[in-house]
C-alpha cells in the first residue's frame, strides 16, 4: 500500500520550459513534505520543502504547491536547465516523526531537453 | 563542514555472508534511518535510531540489524546475504520533526 504516488515514471521538458512535478499521497496524517533531487551515484539531496499549514513555498526557480484537500503536491521549476536532469522523489512524514524517517515515492526522472 | 559518510562505496558479496555497511555522520543528529533504492520502488525504509542504544525495524527490516553505540554510527548488518538484498543503500540522519533529512553518497551492494 503505496502512501506516496509519483505516477510519472519520467518527463521530458525543453530547456527554458517549466517542468512540473506531481506527487499524490493518502495518508492524511502527513503533515510535512518535501521533494528530493538525485543524480546517478550520488545521494538524494533535499531540494525544497512546505507544511501543511502552507498551500504554496518558492525558493529562485523552485515552487512546490500543496493541496491538502485532493492530498496532492507539484514542484514547478522554471526555467528548467539542463542540470535540473535528474530523478524527483516526493516524501512525507507525519507529526513528530522526526525519529521515523520519511516516507517515498517511487521517483520521476525528469530529463530537459535542449 | 558537518557531512555523512558511507562505506564502502562498491561491495560484492556472496550469498549466505554477513556483510556489514557503515555510515558516520558528523551532524551531532540524534535520528539516523537506512533506507535501500530498487528500481520501481523509490527509497524504502530498513531501520531507524532515535539515538545511543535504541533500534527500530522500518518497512523492510528482515534480514537486516542495526546497532547504535555512539552518536555519530549506525551500521547496517545483513545476518546472511540474500540475492534479493543487491541494492543501493542509502544512510540519513535528520534533527526532527519538519526538518530535511541530509543523506549518504550509498553503497551499492551486489550479492551473487
């Protein structure tokens, strides 16, 4: 039982488009997110995150939405570039699971085009 | 700078071995978690440490043991290498609640 869905195994986005990013999830009781780059051989590396009592958090070309009613989130890049290329991970964690870790999606490999 | 370091970076190993993967981390965190990466399945959680001495079994934990003797340690045992355990393995510590957790560059482990 899947509690983070990343439905998109990939996207292709033109360099200079913007590149969106979705991510589902059913656990209600979710109430941090957070969406995670990663390179091949390297660890993830945290790209931005929001609370639940957020609808919307932007860092330069990096915006995740929230939608706690449809329980669903998007990361939005733009411009997108061509180190953007990567795979996404959506995670979660719920109130003071600091100790439990994060809960994953499966990850969507975002590949920019020139 | 703080960092999180895993070792060794590439591991073969046979079935049936014990095979142990290190992971130190010079955050001073509390909360440490193995997570392993399989294709189709993102990053699953093996086991995590609240701090010295305490243990807990994440999703995937079987064939899998921890221990946390100090802060900055928490090495990830696998009692008998299995082929369905080949993997890359990913350590992570984190400070809290609504916080990042910062990983490891893993460990890619092939067992034959």
């Amino acid at each position: 039982d899947q509690q983070v869905k990343q439905n998109s195994p990939s996207l292709s986005v033109q360099e200079g488009r913007i590149s969106i990013l979705n991510c589902d999830y059913t656990n209600s009781m979710f109430d941090y997110f957070l969406w995670y780059k990663k390179y091949p051989a390297e660890g993830p590396t945290f790209l931005i995150s929001i609370s639940s009592i957020k609808d919307k958090n932007e860092d330069g070309r990096f915006t995740v939405f929230l939608n706690k009613s449809a329980k669903h989130l998007s990361l939005h890049i733009v411009p997108s570039q061509p180190g953007d290329s990567a795979v996404y991970f959506c995670a979660a964690s719920v109130p003071g699971g600091g100790a439990d870790g994060l809960t994953f999606g499966k990850g969507t490999h975002l590949i920019i085009q020139p | 700078d703080a960092e999180i370091t895993q070792s060794p970076r590439h591991k073969i190993t046979e079935t049936g071995r014990q095979v142990t993967l290190a992971c130190h981390q010079t955050w001073n965190h509390n909360n440490m978690f193995w997570y392993r990466q399989d294709l189709g399945h993102g990053l699953r959680l093996i086991h995590y440490s609240y701090g010295v001495q305490d243990t807990n079994k994440g999703e995937v934990s079987d064939g899998y043991s921890v221990s946390r003797s100090n802060t900055e340690d928490l090495p990830l045992t696998l009692e008998s290498a299995a082929s369905s355990q080949t993997s890359v393995y990913f350590c992570a510590t984190r400070t809290g609640p609504n916080t990042e957790a910062f990983f490891g560059q893993g460990t890619r482990l092939t067992v034959v």
